[in-house]
C-alpha cells in the first residue's frame, strides 16, 4: 500500500507540474509576444497619458486592446495582475516529483557507477543526494553571480549571453560525469529551470513591486528594475524550450546513454534557444529564417552524433544484431540472466522496493515476453542503459550473453 500511495502522489503531482509549466511558459511566451508586437499609439490622447506601446488583437470573438505605458499611468488599480504563482508552482511540484523519484531511490536513479570519475561511480546513495542539491544550488549561484559581475547595468548582455552558454555546457559535461544519464539531462534542465523560477523570485517581482510603490508614491521608479527585469525575462524566454526538451528526454535512452551524451545534451539545447529566437524576432515584425535553418542545424548535429554506425544499422534503421558466432547464446541463457536481473521490476508484481508496476508496462517472465522485445532488450542493456544504476549489479560476462544472444 505505502508503494501505491508513493506512485499515486507522483502521478498526481506530475499533473500538477506539468499544468503548472504550461500556464507558466504560455504566458511568458504570449507577454513576450505582447512586448515585441506593440505599436507606437497613433491617438494622440494615448501618447499624452503616456501610452508607449499598443496593440489590437481579436481572439474568441472579442476584440482586445493591450497598452504599454512608459510611466505611471494616471490611475493606477490596485488589482494589478501579477505574473508568479505559476513559476513558483511549477518550480515546487518539479522539485517534489525529484524527490519522490530520484531522491526516494538514488541508488537507482542517480548514482552514475560507469562515471570516468572514480569518486562519482563510487557515490552512497545519500552522497548523490547531497551532490545534486549542491548542484542545483551552484548552477543558480554560479549564473546570478555572471548576471551581477558581466553585465550589472544591462550594458554588456551580448558578453553575457555568451557567458551563459558557456556555462550551460558546463553543466550538461559535469551533470553526464557526475549522475547517472537520465538524471544529468533532468538535473541540467532542472539548473535552467531553478535559475527561471529564482529570476522571478529574486529579481523580477521584487523589481516591480519597487517600481509599484515608486508609481503610487507619485515618484520616479529606479530605471535598472526595470531593465535588470527585462534581463531576467529575456534569459528565461531563451531557457524555455531546452528545458521542456530535457524534462522530456527520460523518455529517450539513445541520447542520455551515448558516450557523448553532454554534447548532444548541448547541441539541442543551442538548437531550441536558436529556434526559440526566430520567434522572438517574428513577433517584433522581423522574420529571419536563418535562425530556423540554425536551430535545426543544431538538431541534426545531435542527430548525427547520437545515430549508431550506418554499417550496423539495416534497412528499416533498427539496430542489427550481433552475428552469432561460436559463443552464441541461447534463449535459455539470457532467460536465466533476465530472472536474477530485470524481472525484479519488469514483471506483473514487482519484487523492487518502490516498484508497484512494470516500467514502460514491459514484463519479462516468460520466453515469449523476453523474444518479444529481443531489440530493445539488447539495444538497452548494450548500453548499459539497463538495469538502471546497474542496481542488480549486471556483469559485463552476463552482458555479453545477451549481446551474443542467436534469436
């Protein structure tokens, strides 16, 4: 029972993050869109009352009329909407869904055993826990320290866009060194997402709520909240789509089990911020396709970096078999691996702790289940994708057996 209540509580607060996440980046994306489509008013009572910017829209059978003042308008409501609660939300379901998950069985999740660093293949699984709160932490620490030291009046955000990516690419190399590889694309789309929520938290509201109460004071608001908070929106506009594609990258074991897995984590998420630009630009009344042919330049380096040898791939693009020689295995021998194992998790009831139900609803306990999924069973523990965390401690005498398994 006390597993099924951990597996509901997750798939109740996944709901929850992912409702959260779509009204977050829906309306950052739309105030975005808002900023760069409006108009200098052509009314000249707009322009006295300070109007800076407009624009007409139609949407659901009604007409709307958005303005953008330059300073305080004459009247000011006091039900102003304040854009938070959804960053907050999202940012706070995320973190508690990591915790139920990764943190709940680090071990399984977390701990990176095939790290080319002795001391990180060798991390407890409280030792993991700890390193990825301090990884979280510094990625954020780290990044508002580049924000304050590169570009503290908002004169230098070119060098500071470069900075940035730069340490992007850091954090995808250390998260693939350090954890296991579904957890470093999630921790590294994690770092982005905790830098996002924090810029809302530390900068951008506290910024308008001082602009706010300079407005109502009938006094003139400091300028750099201003423009440090449009910094911090432009910076999170740009980490929008890496992190919606890293946080659904578990999904996907051929790009965070590949040696080169950081690079391919780095190329697409260049790709999405390139991608992610086009739009921006499009909305202020420029279209620059170049920026599309980038992004997807980008997606096909990570493809090309990610695909197996053309040499051992057939006709339809799956992954060939490896021939069987003298030492073919049989369906009896891998069975016997298969039992002591992966049936722990892949079976109807579960032995696993934590476990309540077959992964991906793959059970492998009898003959024609194993044949079955002959491919994919070779192609994950190939690379040793599976068993996760190599928890059941998979030999590389027992890998070979599969991986010279004669269907």
């Amino acid at each position: 029972m006390q597993a099924f209540i951990l597996d509901f509580v997750n798939f109740m607060l996944r709901w929850l993050h992912v409702i959260a996440a779509i009204a977050w980046i829906g309306e950052s994306i739309y105030f975005v869109m808002l900023d760069n489509s409006l108009r200098k008013p052509k009314s000249a009572n707009c322009i006295k009352k300070g109007v800076a910017g407009e624009m007409w829209a139609v949407h659901g059978g009604g007409f709307y009329h958005n303005q953008k003042y330059a300073s305080s308008p004459e009247d000011l409501p006091e039900d102003l909407h304040w854009s938070f609660w959804k960053a907050y939300t999202t940012w706070l379901s995320g973190f508690a869904l990591f915790i139920i998950l990764y943190m709940a069985q680090p071990s399984f999740y977390l701990v990176n055993p095939n790290s080319s660093w002795a001391w990180a293949a060798e991390l407890t699984g409280w030792q993991a826990n700890g390193l990825a709160l301090i990884f979280l932490l510094m990625g954020w620490v780290i990044y508002n320290e580049l924000c304050k030291r590169i570009s503290p009046n908002m004169d230098r955000d070119g060098l500071l866009s470069i900075a940035v990516g730069v340490l992007v690419v850091a954090v995808a190399y250390l998260s693939t060194q350090l954890f296991a590889g579904r957890a470093a694309f999630l921790l590294t789309g994690a770092v982005m997402a905790t830098a996002m929520s924090a810029n809302v938290f530390f900068w951008i509201i506290p910024g308008q709520r001082r602009i706010v109460k300079a407005m109502k004071a009938g006094e003139a608001p400091n300028p750099l909240d201003g423009k440090r908070g449009k910094q911090r929106s432009v910076h999170n506009t740009y980490f929008t789509l890496p992190v919606v594609l890293l946080m659904i990258s578990n999904h996907y074991a051929f790009s965070y089990t590949h040696d080169q897995a950081w690079i391919i984590m780095a190329l697409l998420i260049f790709g999405g911020a390139v991608i992610r630009q086009f739009f921006v630009l499009m909305h202020a009344g420029k279209t620059q396709p170049g920026y599309l042919v980038a992004g997807a330049a980008f997606i096909l380096a990570a493809f090309w970096v990610s695909a197996p040898p053309f040499d051992e791939a057939d006709s339809s693009g799956s992954a060939q078999a490896v021939e069987a020689g003298p030492g073919a295995a049989t369906l009896a021998d891998v069975s016997a691996v298969m039992s002591q194992h992966c049936v722990v998790c892949h079976a109807e009831e579960p032995t696993y702790p934590g476990i309540t139900a077959a992964p991906a609803g793959q059970m492998f306990e009898t003959d024609a289940q194993i044949t079955g999924q002959a491919a994919k069973i070779k192609e994950v523990v190939a690379s040793k994708y599976m068993p996760l965390g190599n928890v059941t401690q998979m030999t590389e005498a027992e890998r070979e057996i599969i991986a010279n398994w004669d269907e």
